[in-house]
C-alpha cells in the first residue's frame, strides 16, 4: 500500500511528457477536416448545379484494411480523386520526391509525404475496387488541391490547385460526348464498397 503512489506518479510522467505532441495531432487533425469541410462545401455547390456526385472522408477496401479518399467526385467524364491540404506558409517539393515539406511563418520545417504519390495510392486501390465490381471502363484523374488562399505552393503540376483554380476547372471543364458515363451508376457502386 506504501507504493501505489509509484504507479500514480509513472501516469502522471507520461502523461506530461507526451501532452505537448497530444496537443499538436489534435490541431493538425482539426486543421484537415476544417480544409477538408470548406473544399467539400465549395465544390458541392458546384457538383449540385452540373448534377454531379460528390463524396467526402469516403473508405475503401485495401487489402486487409481500409484508406480513405478525402474528396471523390463522379462527373460524366469520369472520377475525380481528390487529396485536400489545408497547410499554410512555403510548400517546397518535387513531383517524384517521396516527400515535401512546408515551412510555416514562424520559420519551422515541416516535412510530409508527397500528396500526389498519396492520390496515386488512393487511385489504384478505388480502380482495384471498381474492377471487382466489373467496372473497367472509366477515367479517374488525380488533383491535389490547398484548400487555405494563404499557402504559397510551388510545387508546378496541372494536377496541383488551389481551392478556387479547382473549383473554376470543374465548373468550365467541358466533357467528350464519346466517354460518357453513367453517374448514377458509379455512384452506386462506389456507395456499395465504400466502408461505413
């Protein structure tokens, strides 16, 4: 009974020396889904209007587990997979390098995996899904959109937007009428594989 207090203080340790890093995942989780809600808000409205569908936070199937789509979106020229970044300061990368990073106004250096590889793992699980489900035939393209005006990224790809350059494309882009698909259809199914 004289030394519950060990216990006691060992929680109490490392709770303290892990708080600050807690703390830190917590805001940039929250930072994502607020870039995450206001790309999803800008680009519905536009989706609404040329009767597109939209998907936010959508799950699906890997191997064993699951990844998730942060923006999907079915046109009538095929599938939109979006990867949304709400990061703000300097982004610095290149297209093949494993990893960007970002540096903010106060100077600190952060770096993160390449957004455009991270699309393009998103893609070939959604096209291994779509296959299974006996759709071979649609077009999926791969954007990378900044969703906060005030990061200055310079990273040049036609892939790479910021929210509003995303949402002028989508709203201008003008469709082949020979590779027309049905958006109810892939809608549907991506419904039906999508993880709850």
């Amino acid at each position: 009974m004289k030394y519950i207090w060990i216990p006691i203080l060992l929680i109490f340790i490392y709770v303290y020396l892990n708080y600050k890093r807690w703390l830190k995942t917590y805001h940039i989780n929250k930072a994502g889904k607020i870039g995450e809600r206001t790309s999803y808000k800008v680009l519905k409205k536009i989706c609404k209007k040329k009767g597109y569908k939209i998907f936010k936070n959508i799950r699906i199937p890997l191997y064993d587990g699951s990844t998730e789509i942060d923006l999907l979106i079915v046109t009538s020229y095929g599938i939109l997979v979006i990867e949304n970044k709400n990061l703000s300061g300097n982004v610095f990368g290149k297209i093949h390098d494993k990893n960007w990073y970002q540096i903010k106004r106060s100077g600190e250096k952060k770096n993160f995996y390449n957004p455009i590889m991270q699309n393009e793992g998103h893609i070939k699980c959604l096209k291994y899904n779509l296959l299974k489900m006996g759709i071979n035939n649609v077009s999926v393209l791969s954007f990378v959109v900044f969703s906060n005006n005030e990061c200055q990224v310079n990273v040049i790809d036609n892939r790479i937007m910021k929210l509003p350059e995303m949402a002028r494309w989508l709203n201008n882009k003008k469709m082949n009428n020979s590779h027309k698909i049905n958006i109810k259809k892939i809608s549907d199914i991506i419904r039906e594989m999508k993880i709850n």
